[in-house]
C-alpha cells in the first residue's frame, strides 16, 4: 500500500515536472522571438525615410537609407556620446575587475576573522537602492570636484557595482578546487603568485560575466549619469539618446530614432553573441549556495 501510494506520487511529481518545463520553455521561446520581432522592426524601420516609414509602418524597407545613421552620428553628436561611454564604462569594468577578484579570491578561500561578517555586508550592499545614496555621494563628488567628470561618474560606477561583482565572483572562486592551492603551496608559490598564476586564468569565464553584466548595466546606465554629468559634453549615450528623444520627437523624425536605438544597442548585442559561452559557463559554474 505503502508503496503503489509513493509510486503514484512520484509519476504525479514528474508529470507536473514534465508540465512546467513545456510551459516555460513556451514562454521563453514566445519571449524569444517578441524581442526578436521588435529589434528587427526597429532595424528595419531605421532604414526608412520618414515618409515610407508613415506610409507603412509594418512593411519592409524597399530601399535602405543610411543616411539616418549618418545623421544622427555626425549632426546630433551621437559619436561623441558614444566616445564618452566607452571612457566611462570601459575603465570602470576594469577597476570593478582589479579591485572586485582579489577580494572575492580571499573571501571565497582564505579562513580570517570577520569573514562571513564581510561577506554578509557584501551580500548586504547589494540590496542598498543607490537612489538612497545620490544626496551624499553628490555632495561628496562636489567637495573633491568632481561633478560633471568622467572620472567622478568612474569611481561612482565602480564603487556601487563592487558589491555584485564580488558575489557573482565570490560562487565561482569557490568552485574550483582546494588542490590546486596545495600543489602550489607545496611548489613554493605565495598567496599572490597562486592567485595570479593558477587561480584568476581558471576564472576566466567568471571574471568574462562579471565583465559582461557590468559591462552591459553601465552603459545602459541612466540615473547616476545624469545627477553627476551636467556639460553637453560629457554626455554618456543614455543621457544623449534621451536628449535626442526629447527634439525628434517633436520633428517628427522617428527613422532616426530608431537609427539611434540601434546604434546602442550594437556593442552589447555583438559582446553577447562572441561571449555568450563564457558567460553561461561563467554563470553556471558561480550558482553555487555557501
């Protein structure tokens, strides 16, 4: 009796299990092919003039005008909102990378005092809206006057990003394995030879996502860039793609917009085709629970 009543349970379970993974894979694939649509509706209306474009609006383009990304690139500066995000966002990913692994590193491997405390206030900062923080960190950027800089917005990108980057890194150093530090002891190597040496190249894929993520939410990043950037000149792409919404919304000149939309989206859409391997690997081997 015991027995026909577990049975029955278990093909109950693994029917539901069946179930639920057919519905998401539903919707993912639904959701998939949504955002599909969308990014090839915006490319290809990006191609069009205004008046085909209003003419029809869901009809492929019959021929394709390039002049719209030349427009917005040279006319509406898009290239110096472009330069001025690779400053910012590509220097900060590097200082979240130098500053963000040895801590993980130490975190993940090494026994002190106050360890899980650090930890736990590491896990901890990552739930601090950083909404909370934009009165004091403005007024502190204003005493070392470094409002409207891109070094300012640099440090303050990294600073609230480290308590991510150290968690996404902190799961994977703690998957590799505790041997490889003995065999290195056991050779002769210090803390710092073993990290750089052996440990950081075997976290390749987790140091490619933390990169990658970071990458991706900063240069997408809107509200910190536009409470420290003032100067038209220091615009980042968010704040001069929202200035370009704001003027050719009112011209009319949607194609481009969508020529701009386009335009950003680019670099993170070719990093996550080139990367998107490491990045799962990265991810995979990190989701791990302490």
């Amino acid at each position: 009796m015991t027995y026909n009543i577990r049975s029955q349970a278990v093909q109950l379970f693994k029917k539901h299990v069946t179930t639920w993974d057919v519905v998401s894979r539903l919707v993912i694939y639904l959701w998939c092919g949504f955002s599909i649509f969308v990014f090839s509706w915006v490319i290809n209306s990006s191609l069009k003039s205004n008046h085909s474009f209003f003419s029809d609006i869901w009809g492929l383009v019959a021929a394709p005008n390039m002049g719209n990304y030349e427009k917005v690139w040279n006319n509406y500066h898009l290239n110096r909102y472009f330069l001025n995000s690779i400053l910012v966002v590509i220097p900060s990913v590097i200082g979240l990378i130098v500053v963000s692994a040895p801590a993980a590193y130490v975190l993940a491997r090494k026994e002190f005092p106050l360890q899980k405390t650090i930890t736990r206030l590491v896990s901890f900062g990552m739930g601090i809206p950083y909404q909370l923080l934009l009165v004091p960190l403005f007024f502190l950027l204003f005493n070392l006057r470094l409002i409207n800089s891109k070094i300012g917005l640099v440090l303050v990108y990294i600073a609230l990003s480290i308590p991510f980057t150290i968690f996404l890194l902190l799961g994977y150093f703690k998957t590799l394995p505790k041997s490889l530090e003995e065999a290195a002891e056991i050779d002769g190597c210090g803390p710092i030879r073993t990290f750089f040496q052996i440990m950081l190249p075997l976290a390749q894929n987790g140091l490619v996502s933390a990169a990658v993520l970071n990458f991706v939410g900063l240069w997408n990043e809107f509200l910190l860039a536009l409470t420290f950037i003032s100067g038209d000149s220091n615009y980042t792409l968010s704040m001069g793609l929202n200035a370009l919404q704001g003027s050719l919304q009112y011209t009319g000149d949607w194609v481009s917009l969508f020529a701009a939309f386009t335009l950003v989206v680019i670099p993170t859409f070719i990093m996550f085709i080139f990367l998107s391997r490491s990045i799962v690997a990265g991810m995979t081997m990190g989701a791990v629970k302490e």
